[in-house]
C-alpha cells in the first residue's frame, strides 16, 4: 500500500459527528458572522467586528479562530522555497526600536491578510495579535510535530508554531494552521498543494491530546512531568493522525515502534471517547501492496469493554516496516514494525 501519509489525512474533519454540523455547534452564529466578516484594511477594526457580538472571550477566540481558518490559505510554495525565514527590523543604535517593530508588525500582518497566505508563523502571530486587541492573552509555541511513520522514535526538527491561549488562568491549546486545511504530499513529504478544509481537532484542543503530535520547544509548556521525561514519551508515542485525536489513546502497544518476529501476536488495546462511533469497521494495513492484504475486522473479532478497543494482529510476513490501523476509511495511528 501507498505509506500512510498523515499530511494527508491530517486536517480532514474525522466523522459526522465531529463536523460540527449546524444542529449541534454552539457556536453556530459566532461561526457565520465570522464566515462573513469583510477585511477593511484595518487590523483593530476587523477584531471589533468579529468579536463585537460575543459575550465571553472564549466565544472572541472563536470568532477569530474562524475566520482565520476561513480566509488564510497554507503558502506551501513559499515553504519549499524555504522562504519561511522572519526578517524582524534590525535595531540601529540611539533609535526607538518600539516604532520599528510596531511598523514591521503592521506591514508584516497587513501583509498576509492581503495575500492570504501564510506559514504556520504567520498563522499563529496573526492569530495571537487578534486575541492581544480582543483583551485576551496569547502565546506562541513552537516545536516538533509528528506527520509521517519516519517521525516515530525520533524529535525531528522545530519546524512548526502553535498557540496557546489563557483566560480565567485556564490554558487552551490552538493549532490555525493545521486547523485551516490540509496539504497532499510527495514521497519525500514536500507539500504539492494546499486544501482549504477546516479542521476542529485543533480549536481548543486539550493539553494531553495536543501533545500526541505536537511537542514544544520550550520546556515551560510542558505541565505534567519534566521536559526530558516528556520528550521520550513524545518519540515513543504512535503517529495520530487528527482524525484520531478527539478519540484514540494508545494503551497497547507501549511503543511506536513494533519489535516482533514473525509469528508473533501484536495485542492491541485503544481508549475511546464516548462518542467514538464503533460501529465504524477496523481495518489494519502494512506498507504492502495489493490492498486486499488488508485485515478487515469483523465486529467479533474487535472485543469492547469499559471503552477501550481489543484486537490481534498476528506477524506473518519478516518484511512488514509499518502497520496502520484504519477506523472505517479514515487512518487513525501508524506504528514504525521491526521484525528480527
């Protein structure tokens, strides 16, 4: 099979239930004011207009998630350019360095609200410059993030930015850029395009379920045990693709990486969220071709009790390097297998 990619998958809105269809979203008319709030060349004026009928801040970082996500497209030629690079103004001796920041910070805004396009730098200092003229306090992460099964075991690059959020001293995890849409890759995991297709995994996304593929660089945002303990769980951990965010924690295996030899039974065990559809089929695939080489599970063959997923997968084959469980059609986590 084709390896699963999650750049791919990483931003499509996992079932109908996760959607967030009119019938259920609370933020409904937040939402379509956003949708349908017009830029008029004025930063401070734009955030009035989209927060101006909220009543609590959590409702103005919502106006503003939305309508970034709605009107800011990933700029995936400027990142294979590498053009990503921030220029801030240099500081020139005896001069107010505060006027020229504020001018580069204006142009640099006004700049990707007019072509709208950005990296995920863009997003996330758009996004924080908002919440900042909406009287809300907001930070920008940056750090590692998990998209393809060469990714597991490893920490990779910083290559990407987030924010974080904090009102009435409670944190909220934001991710604009992956919330915006997905970009289809190349074997080699360069971006061919941009997908506009908002994605709510990463609105308000708790601090656990963000740290399953997203780490930061700095060890302050890390909250529940110490930064190096942190960072190998983080390499240890499967990739989730954000479909499974909302739903999935890996119990077992304990590891991202399988060590097996053929014959040998894989146990599987995944928590669920309650409102994980479980009627959807499970399927596992490996990195070989045909397709029909997939397992497809029958209901007596997945075994569920106190919301956690019990299934085997049995080693038959010393090539077998990635295995991918499928929830329906959508790929929820990866594993890296090494068979000896």
């Amino acid at each position: 099979m084709k390896k699963f990619l999650l750049s791919i998958t990483i931003l499509f809105c996992f079932l109908k239930g996760y959607c967030q269809k009119d019938i259920n979203n609370p933020y409904y008319t937040i939402d379509n004011i956003a949708i349908h709030t017009e830029y008029k060349n004025d930063i401070p004026l734009l955030v009035s207009d989209l927060t101006k009928h909220c009543t609590t801040d959590l409702e103005k970082v919502r106006a503003i998630f939305i309508w970034i996500t709605e009107n800011i497209e990933y700029d995936y030629k400027a990142f294979n350019k590498g053009d990503t690079k921030v220029k801030y103004p240099k500081h020139k001796q005896g001069k107010d360095y505060g006027k020229a920041y504020a001018k580069w910070e204006d142009r640099f805004l006004k700049n990707i609200i007019n072509k709208r396009k950005a990296v995920c730098f863009g997003y996330s200092f758009l996004f924080k410059k908002m919440c900042s003229l909406a009287g809300i306090q907001s930070s920008i992460v940056n750090g590692y993030t998990k998209q393809s099964q060469r990714e597991i075991g490893i920490l990779g690059k910083i290559d990407h930015a987030w924010n974080v959020v904090v009102i009435n001293n409670q944190y909220y995890y934001f991710d604009v850029t992956w919330g915006a849409g997905h970009c289809p890759r190349d074997k080699n995991m360069k971006p061919t395009g941009f997908i506009k297709e908002r994605n709510y995994s990463y609105w308000c996304t708790p601090y656990e379920r963000m740290l399953l593929n997203h780490f930061p660089s700095d060890p302050e945002w890390i909250r529940h045990t110490t930064y190096i303990n942190a960072k190998e769980e983080y390499k240890s951990l499967p990739l989730y693709a954000s479909p499974a965010i909302p739903y999935f924690t890996v119990i077992s295996p304990e590891s991202g990486i399988i060590n097996a030899k053929v014959g040998d039974t894989i146990h599987f065990k995944i928590q669920v969220s309650d409102d994980y559809p479980r009627q959807n089929q499970i399927i596992i695939d490996t990195n070989f071709k045909p397709e029909d080489n997939r397992i497809k599970y029958s209901s007596d063959q997945v075994k569920y009790s106190d919301g956690i997923l019990n299934f085997d997968y049995i080693i038959k084959d010393k090539r077998i390097r990635e295995l991918t469980i499928y929830s329906g059609i959508y790929g929820m986590l990866s594993f890296k297998v090494k068979v000896q």
